[in-house]
C-alpha cells in the first residue's frame, strides 16, 4: 500500500536543479514514421547548441520512444498517421532541453517492457510501478501523472464500485499488472477477462463485457466517442492500483538521472504540470499529495 504523498514535494527537491528557460507546453507532436520525423529530430528547436553555445549533454544522440498508439491522451494516432499526446509532448521537452532527436516506435503495450529491457528502445512513458517490471527495467524516480480508475460501461449499466461489479463480466488490458491483481482480488473468479489493444473497449460497444476497468481520462474518451459512459470508481476502493506514471529504462541506463533532474526542472518552472492539464480535465487525476512511489 502507497504511503501518503505529502512527501512527493519534498523528494523533487532532493535532487540538484539546473537553472532552465521558460518553455511551452502541450500541442506538440511527433511523426510516427522515423524517416520523417523532422518534427522531432535534427532541428535547432530540439536543443541542438549553436555555434558558440555550450553543447547540450545529449546533443548528436537519437534515441527511439516505444510505446502503444492507442492509449489517449498520452499517446494516439490523428488520421494523417500523426502521433499526439502527453507522453508526446513530455519526449519533445526534454530533447529541446537535453539535445537528443528521437522516433515513437507504435508497440503493442505488452511489448513495451521487453523492448526496452532489451535496449531495442531507449525508453517508454505512462508506466506504472510493479516489483516484477522493476526486475527488468529502471523507472524514473519522479512520477508526472496520477490516474483515478474508472469503469466502461453501457449507459445505465449502474456499474459504480466493487459491489456493483457483481455478477458483471469485466475485462482488463493484457500487460496491466496492477489493474489485473485488483481485479482478481475484488470480481468474482470467472468473471474476468484479459484482453488487448481496442478489443477491451469494443467488447463492452459489443455487449459481450459488461464493463472495461482503466485509467478513467483514457474511458472518457472512448465513452464520448461510442455513446458510452464511464464511471469514476471510489478513490477508497482503486487507491491501491492508482499507480503514478513514470518513465522507463533500460537497467542501469546510465541517461536516467539526467531525465529525472529536467524532469524536477519541468516540476518546478510548471511545465509538468501545464502539459499534463493542457490535455487532461479535472476529476481524472489524484492530488500528488496523496502519493508517494514506492521506488
């Protein structure tokens, strides 16, 4: 169980902060194609130093960002191939702030993990903590994101707690540790179904599952969009699987203090917070003093 957060303020301030320019946020965006992410690599607005400018400490490198294009708003595909979304907006402030170019890489959620435990990608976003991903990759000290959990359901379903859950088929994202643990501790055995990508959501658009249990900005969304509804669950029941998001690494990535030190320096000039609000409502997302991460 997560320890309350009031402590959360004073962890960011444990590390060394490193005077920064003022910078925007929220609205950018990168090409998921890598031959032509221009977008995101190779320009000046990216943090490459000009001549006569101290070079920045990631400067010439190119890292690829792995992650699942269909998990808005952090991170999801516009019509034109286009990728958008928090996680999008956090990989474009820290290489304008550090000098690396990069590329999304549109893994299914599942294959995240593996890939950048392996060093196929450099990092991935909007992860949450669990001892056994912690045996296979570094996550970031300092969370950006605290989501509520919520339930995808037909309207009027009435699906609004545990008890409520009873007897109702309900289904889970394949990969998602946490939400699966407290699932099957809280539905009844059988009940339960473990499903991936856009199948989870379709699966109550179809009937088959009464309700789809995920982070609650992410079900906003798709409730808005297939006529559906989607119902915040009681903090005092999910606190236990509001997991803060961070980023991930390869163990021992010898770049991961450096991403926690700009992301303090986000923190603390308000950039953290005016990406994430740029995209995301209120009600969606716990105070950050109510956790603290347990890493």
């Amino acid at each position: 169980m997560k320890k309350l957060l009031s402590l959360f303020l004073a962890m960011l301030m444990l590390f060394s902060v490193v005077a920064c320019s003022d910078s925007n946020a929220g609205g950018e965006d990168a090409n998921s194609n890598a031959n032509s992410n221009a977008d995101n690599a190779g320009n000046t607005d990216n943090g490459a130093a000009d001549d006569g400018e101290e070079a920045l400490p990631m400067e010439g490198m190119h890292l690829k960002m792995a992650g699942y294009a269909g998990f808005w708003p952090f991170r999801y595909k516009e019509t034109d191939g286009t990728v958008k979304g928090i996680d999008i907006d956090f990989y474009n402030e820290f290489a304008k702030r550090l000098g690396f170019t990069w590329e999304f890489v549109d893994v299914p959620f599942a294959e995240m993990i593996a890939g950048v435990s392996t060093g196929l990608y450099d990092m991935a976003a909007s992860m949450s903590y669990s001892p056994d991903r912690e045996e296979e990759v570094d996550f970031s000290y300092h969370p950006y994101y605290i989501p509520r959990i919520g339930a995808l359901q037909q309207k009027g379903a009435g699906i609004v707690d545990i008890e409520s859950m009873t007897g109702k088929s309900v289904c889970v994202a394949l990969g998602s540790t946490t939400m699966i643990d407290w699932v099957e501790e809280n539905v009844d055995y059988g009940n339960f179904e473990l499903l991936e990508g856009a199948a989870t959501y379709t699966s109550v658009i179809s009937g088959y599952n009464d309700c789809y249990i995920s982070d609650s900005v992410e079900l906003s969304k798709v409730a808005e969009e297939n006529d559906l509804e989607c119902v915040v669950l009681p903090e005092d029941e999910t606190i236990e699987i509001c997991e803060p998001y961070s980023f991930v690494f390869q163990n021992n990535y010898e770049y991961r203090d450096l991403f926690d030190q700009t992301l303090v320096e986000m923190y603390e000039d308000g950039t953290l917070d005016a990406i994430v609000a740029s995209w995301i409502g209120e009600g969606y997302e716990m105070q950050a003093e109510q956790f603290v991460p347990q890493f």
